[in-house]
C-alpha cells in the first residue's frame, strides 16, 4: 500500500487545536505519495499565511487511517 499523505488548512478557532471553522472552504493541498513531499508542500502553504494565526495546515497520514493494524 502507498503511504498517502493528505495536505490540507484552513482558518481555525483556536491557533493550538484542530476545530477547523468553516470545512467547506478548506483548502486541500493535495494528495502525496510520501512524507518528504508531503512536508514540503505542507510548508510552503503554511509560509504563505504565516502572518495569519488563525490559519493552519496539517499533514494527516491516509495510510495509516486506511490500515492503522499496519503500523
């Protein structure tokens, strides 16, 4: 199985956690086949709103919610 990463943000309502305000305008990165470019479009989204607190990306690991008995 492809280790897939999802990267993903948008505006959030606490800067520490993870309650994303409005899902519908999400902005989805996209979908990588690994970490290491995963990471790396994860940071390049993350600087271009890095003055804005409210907004975060994330990298969330598919692979392993699609077979966590894999890990």
């Amino acid at each position: 199985m492809s280790k897939l990463h999802l990267v993903f943000g948008g505006r959030v309502s606490d800067p520490q956690g993870l309650d994303f305000v409005d899902l519908n305008n999400l902005d989805v990165v996209g979908l990588f086949p690994d970490y290491k470019s995963a990471e790396k479009a994860w940071r390049s989204a993350a600087q271009r709103t890095v003055d804005d607190a409210e907004m975060k990306y994330v990298v969330v690991h598919l692979h392993k919610l699609l077979q966590p008995e894999a890990e």
